[in-house]
C-alpha cells in the first residue's frame, strides 16, 4: 500500500518505456492522468508514449503511438474529455487484435502500459497482461518476431487507473471524473430547483449510471431531492405508493417542489426498468403535481475537470508510473484507488472481480450483496438520503427518556456545506425524536440572547426550517468568530437555560478552539459535560484531527476556476507569469492542492516561507522556461503565494521584483481573488461530505445517551473531532488532538499530511531542486 504522502520521483527508471493511454467514455480528469503520467516518467528518466484512440491506437500502431514530450501535455490539467482520444475497440475483444497490439508494443520497444478507463478497458487490459507470455511465443513461433526481440518483453506492466463518471469500480471510493460529473449534475438540478419552486413543480431527473447509482444517489444527497431511484436498491415492491406517500407527504409539511432522481438502469426488484415517464406518470395522476422529465445527457460527461479530480488524476497518474518502477514479474497488476484520503494499489484482478461480482448479484436479485460489494461509503450516503427524506419515524423514534436537546452552533468563517450539516443534523434529530436546537450566530449570539439583548438567537428548527438548505453557502443559522472564553459563565448558564445535552459544532480553527474550551471548561462547569463534536468547515483545512474539511473542496474549485481564467490572460499574452495570492491561514494546503489541481510553476507556504534565494532560483527557472517554450500557445504560468508565506515578500513584491528580473524578456502581474475563495455554491463534495459526517457526528453523541456528568467528564472520547485520517473516517479525542497534534501558535496540525506534495507540484512543472533551498 502506497500514502498519499507521495515521496519524491527519483526511482531510477532503467529505461522504462511506457506507455499510457484512455479508454471506453471519456471522463473529466483524464487528461490530467495523462499528463501526470508523461511527466512523471520522463522525470524518472524513462520514455513516455501516448496511445491514441484507446485500444484502437494500439492494434493500429505507427503514428497512433508516439512519444511524448515534456511541452505536449502542457495545459492538459484544465481540460475537459481525453485529448489522446478514446474509442470502443472490437479487434481488441478477440486474440488476433491483442497480438497485433502486442507486436505494436514491441516495436517501439514498450514494456510498460498505463490504462485509465472503466471497468470493461480494465478487464481488457487485465486479459492482455494474462495471455501476454503467449502472446509471445506466438510472435516468435510465428515468425513475426525473434527470440532476441522478445526477450526483455517476456513480462508485460500494466496498471490501471479508474477513468469514469460513474464511480463504478469495486475497491475505489471514487474514480477520475466521478466528482465532477456529479458537479454538472448538481449544477443543473440547482438550476431546475429554481424553477420548481416558483411554479411548485415536481422534476424527474434522469442521470447516468446503468449499472452503478453513484450518481443518482450522490446527486439526491447533494441537492436534497425527495426520492431516489438507483440499480443496487431498487424500492420495495410497492414502490409506486411508497413513493407518493414519501413526496405528498413532503408537500404536507410544506414543500414547494419536488426532486426525484433516476439512474438510467434504475429497476424494481424484479428487475423490470423504472423509466422517468413511469415516475412522471405516477406524480401527476397518483400525487396531483405538475411535473417534468429532465434528462441530462451527455453533459454529464464533459466540461473541465473539477479540483478533486484533477488532484486525483495527478496523484493517481503519479502513483502508476511508481508503481511501474517498482514492479517485478511477481507483482500483481495493480489498480490505483483512493479510499477516503489515501492513494492505494489494489490487485487489478480482484477489483474487477468484486466489480463483476456487483453486477452479477444485482442480476440474481440479491440486492443486499449487491450493495455491499459498493464501498463503505455508499451505504452511509444511502442511510443519509433516507434519514433526512425519512416520513414514517416508526421505528426509528428512541423512548423520550433517550431523546436528547442537540445545540449547534456554527463557529468562524463560513464554509460551504455548513448547512448542509445541519440540515441533515436537524433532520437526523427529528427522525430519532431529540430537539434540534440552533444557537444562532455563534457563540456571541447565544450570550446577547441570555443578558435579554435582541431575542431570537436560539431556536428549536423544524424539518422544513432546514429543508432548503442542502445547496445553499454561507451559514443558515449565522456563524461568529466569538470563543466561549470570552463569557464563559453565560455560556454555561445559556446551556443550562436551554438544556442543551449534547453540541454539535461546525467549523473551522475557531471552532476547534471553541471546543477546547469548553472541554476545559467543565472542570467549573457542569453545563459542559455534555458530549460534543465538532465538524470541521473551513476554507483552509487547517483543523488538527482531519485531513478533510468541508468548504475546503469548494474554494479549490472557486480557485481554480479563477486560476483557469488567469492562465488563459496569461497565455494569450504569452509571456506572463501571474502570481495569485491564496487564502489558507497559516496553512499551505490551499496553495498546495490548488496548485496540483492547475499546473502551478511554484506554491509558496507558510511552513517553507519565502527566502531571497528561492526567488533567485526560480527566475532562473522561469527565465529556462519561457526561453524553452516560446510561442507555445499553452504557456500561462501561475506561481501560487500563500497569503501568510512571508511578511516581506508580499504578492505585490515577488511580481514586481520577476518583472524587473526579466529584463524584458517576459512581464509578471499579480491577482488576489479573496473572498471569492469562499466560494458561491457549496461543491457536491462538501455537500455529500457534510450529510454523511453530520449524520455520523449525531450517532456519536447518541452513545453518550444514559451516561452522568461525570461519566461523560471522564471520558476524553466526549469532546471529540470527526475527521478523516488516511484510509479511515475516525472521531479523535480533543484533550489528545489539543496536547499532542495541534500547533497553536500557527493554528495548523503539526503534521501536514500533503506537505510532501510540494514535491509533486514541483516535479511535474521541472521545478528544480535548489528553488526550494533557503
Ligand atoms: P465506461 O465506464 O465508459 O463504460 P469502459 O472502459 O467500461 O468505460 P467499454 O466500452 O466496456 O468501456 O470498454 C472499452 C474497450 O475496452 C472496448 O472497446 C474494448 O476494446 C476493451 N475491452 C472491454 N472489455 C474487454 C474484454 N473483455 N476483453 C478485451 N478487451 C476488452
């Protein structure tokens, strides 16, 4: 198993050739694999080739494989669809096309192949790796090759990367372009949902996703869509009543519109197909509503690349070309996957197998395997949508003896995906019988409220309160960067005035720091000995105890975007470097992500600084590389400054002194977007991740249920973070994260998990080394 932490790319390659090259539907990001993938090898001192046209390209030969240079994937980052191209090959599919291929590989001496497809192109390429050695004796007993000319193909590399909107590969929590196949999606049920409202119209949305409802479920998370249809859990039998009990229901408590989501190979349980038009069908006679089919299409395939899948691409694409470095005939082919925050080879074989396997069981009708065969993931995001969707609370209801008040309380900067917490916190609450209880505009606003200033700064909500929040940014409930500390006994006497039993925190620094005090806070207070969670939510994912926060996908998107339209100014005029400074805090990891996600030339941290010989080192650098690419119509460049990289060397500055260092020979501007970071419209990411982690963090306060005071005191586990660490969704205790993880001083965590991606900017640039030395 290989870390995200990717260390950097000096493995001695003894001459690699490899090739890559995209197969079956194009999805955003593959491009990036591609570029990834070309650099890398050729920064390990390999041979890179691209093959065009998917397995075509490589039955066909010739010019079809050609050999890549470090200036042809320029740009490639931020493009949409596969600019080697794809295609469905049928010679591939029968032996006689795979030795043609085979023989094509050998004569431009290739002994590596990197595939980023879907499953079917996987399959392909695991049966070409198995039948290989035969391969080879066929060619040599049939003249077509000598033996001499096989010998150091005997073994044939190949590696995997899941390239595919539907997120359908066993083994991976997410594919390259999955997510941003879900942010079109999103985008346009955002735009429906406008209308649905003003018209109180119902919408049935078909989405892609024949064999898989990835999408049509995270789209359903993500937008707050009333029911969804998907293949691995087809509704119970009487679905057509279900359903329009769920959604007249709905209307009852107070909705204007309605959302259902259908994946195209949506079917009941006897596998008969349930197409929009039934689901229309049934909402306008059986529900009365006036309502509409949308189906998406194709725009669910294209369009650039959101952040997340460009990192995913780059890192994956990375992690193959080590993975074919450190190969030998034993190893098993590997997949390259992503569980929860951690980049992990997988047997190709047995994700294929587990992948089929899916299939196999839906088609048996054994729906239950069939979702356990998804990742963990999708049967939480599944008991998200039908918590927060949920009409019949039998069953679900705890004894009112177990029913706890849950305050929560929004802390710091707003974040995207804040509300989306809590709604679905509020509608977990209401589905189990505790009292959501909103302590309006922080901390500040819960103590104005006790010393009989303005009223209305806590209340209990109702499903419908939070019922629109799913999409929207900002902070519902109004968020404060005010501490307990400030006031700590009216907070206590407020947390008793309202008997909160349990807090739910969501944000940022502020948050944590929030929680920290309250947790220190019960040594004199008995209102604080209560469970407590916090979520992190903030723009700079600076939150010890997570490598995750929500908001802080949307502002690599918001940012990225920017950077796109940057690049492109920059291009156009040719010989322009911007420099573009970032929000983050003390933390580098905006800069750093976001400048994986663009192709930066250079990301400037706080946790490197800035030193006089690095700019000298990389106007060196720049000069190198606008004399080397000159009138490539790809050559905007970005360095990414973080805003608290240094104190001296501002943003303004560096631009200034690489224009006067130029001489002429190229210009330099610099670009703050600011609060555009913060994004507009919470990414589905931060949407999906909010629903599932708020679902998640009230769970974790229902264990403290039936405990004392003291108990609860006692017990470190009570003030906890919910996070991901690695491969795992994990709550940390707070008295550990504040001792032994926290750097207060900097607010961050003393271990950054992608501080060694640094590297990977830099080598896919051709960053020199002694640019980073101080
Ligand atoms: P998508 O997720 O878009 O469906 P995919 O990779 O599953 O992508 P397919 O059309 O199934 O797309 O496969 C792409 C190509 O991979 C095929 O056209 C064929 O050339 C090759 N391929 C697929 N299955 C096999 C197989 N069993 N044996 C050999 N080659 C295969």
């Amino acid at each position: 198993m290989a870390e995200l932490n990717l260390s950097p790319p000096a493995v001695p390659t003894g001459g690699k050739r490899i090739a890559v090259m995209t197969s079956g539907g194009d999805s955003p990001g593959m491009n990036g694999a591609v570029r990834a993938v070309v650099r890398q090898t050729l920064a390990s001192g390999g041979v890179a080739y691209a093959v065009y046209e998917g397995y075509q390209g490589l039955v066909d030969g010739g010019s079809m494989i050609k050999e890549m240079r470090w200036e042809d994937v320029r740009g490639w980052l931020s493009e949409g669809g596969t600019l080697i191209g794809t295609a469905r090959c049928k010679a591939f599919m029968e032996r006689p096309g795979r030795l043609t291929a085979a023989n094509n590989m050998i004569e431009k001496g290739i002994n590596a192949l990197i595939i980023c497809g879907g499953d079917g192109s996987l399959t392909g390429a695991d049966k070409f790796r198995s039948e290989w050695p035969s391969l080879m004796d066929e060619l040599v007993s049939t003249g077509k090759r000598k033996e001499d000319e096989v010998k150091h193909h005997r073994h044939l590399n190949i590696v995997g990367l899941v390239g595919s909107i539907d997120n359908d590969l066993s083994g991976t929590d997410a594919t390259i372009g999955c997510y941003s196949s879900l942010e079109r999606i999103c985008q346009s049920i955002d735009y429906i949902d406008a209308t649905a409202f003003s018209h109180q119209r119902a919408f049935v949305i078909e989405v892609m996703g024949r064999h898989c409802g990835w999408l049509a479920l995270m789209a359903g998370v993500s937008c707050g869509a009333d029911f969804v249809f998907c293949p691995e859990n087809p509704p119970s039998e009487n679905w057509e009543s279900e359903m329009c009990n769920i959604i007249k229901k709905h209307r009852e408590m107070g909705k204007r519109k309605t959302i259902v989501v259908v994946a195209e190979g949506a079917h009941d349980r006897q596998l008969n197909h349930i197409s929009p038009t039934m689901v229309k069908d049934l909402l306008s006679e059986k529900v009365g509503l006036d309502t509409r089919v949308t189906t998406l299409g194709h725009v669910q395939r294209g369009g650039p690349p959101c952040a997340y899948d460009r990192m995913l691409a780059t890192l994956q694409g990375v992690e193959a070309v080590k993975a074919v470095l450190e190969s030998t005939p034993e190893t098993p082919s590997p997949v390259i996957c992503i569980v929860e925050n951690k980049i992990v080879r997988k047997p190709l074989v047995d994700a294929i197998a587990r992948t089929k396997e899916v299939a196999a069981n839906i088609a048996k009708k054994d729906f239950e395997a069939a979702l356990k065969g998804r990742d963990a993931e999708f049967e939480e995001f599944l008991e998200a949508f039908n918590i927060t969707t949920a009409t019949d609370k039998s069953g679900m209801l705890l004894p009112p003896e177990k029913r706890m008040r849950v305050g929560i309380i929004h802390v710091g900067a707003p974040a995207g995906g804040m509300n989306a917490a809590t709604r679905a916190a509020v509608a977990y609450c209401l589905t189990k019988g505790h009292t959501p209880v909103a302590l309006y505009n922080g901390f500040p606003g819960l103590c104005r409220h006790h010393n009989d200033k303005p009223l209305g700064s806590v209340r209990v909500l109702d499903w419908l309160d939070a019922e629109t929040w799913a999409s929207r940014g900002g902070s519902e409930i109004g968020t404060n960067r005010g501490l307990p500390a400030e006031d700590m006994e009216t907070t206590a006497a407020c947390f008793e005035l309202y008997k909160i039993d349990a807090l739910f925190v969501v944000g940022g620094f502020e948050a944590f720091t929030a929680v920290s005090q309250l947790r220190q806070g019960r040594q004199q207070y008995d209102a604080f000995k209560i469970p407590m969670v916090i979520l992190p939510a903030t723009v700079s994912n600076n939150v010890p105890g997570t490598e995750y926060s929500i908001g802080s996908d949307t502002c690599l998107n918001a940012l990225i975007t920017y950077c796109d339209a940057i690049k492109q100014s920059a291009s156009a005029s040719r010989r322009r470097v911007f420099v573009v400074e970032t929000q983050g805090g003390a933390s580098g990891y905006v800069a750093t992500i976001a400048g994986l996600a663009i192709g930066a030339l250079a990301v400037y941290t706080p946790e490197e600084g800035i030193h006089l010989n690095m700019l000298v080192e990389d106007i060196k650098f720049l000069k190198h590389s606008f004399a080397t690419d000159a009138g490539h119509s790809r050559s905007g460049k970005i360095i990414l400054r973080n805003e608290k990289a240094s104190k001296v060397y501002t943003t303004e500055l560096i631009a200034n002194i690489i224009k006067e260092e130029a001489g002429g020979r190229f210009d330099s501007r610099f670009a703050v977007p600011g609060h555009v970071q913060q994004g507009g419209t919470p990414s589905p990411m931060d949407r999906v991740r909010a629903v599932r982690f708020g679902v998640k963090s009230l769970q974790y306060l229902e264990k403290f249920i039936g405990k004392s005071k003291q108990e609860i005191a006692d017990d470190p586990m009570s003030a906890s973070v919910i996070g991901i660490r690695g491969a795992r969704v994990k709550f940390s205790a707070m008295e550990k994260i504040e001792r032994d993880e926290t750097d207060w001083k900097d607010r961050r965590p003393k271990e950054e998990f992608w501080m060694s991606l640094i590297d990977v900017v830099d080598t896919l640039s051709g960053r020199p080394k002694a640019c980073r030395t101080p």
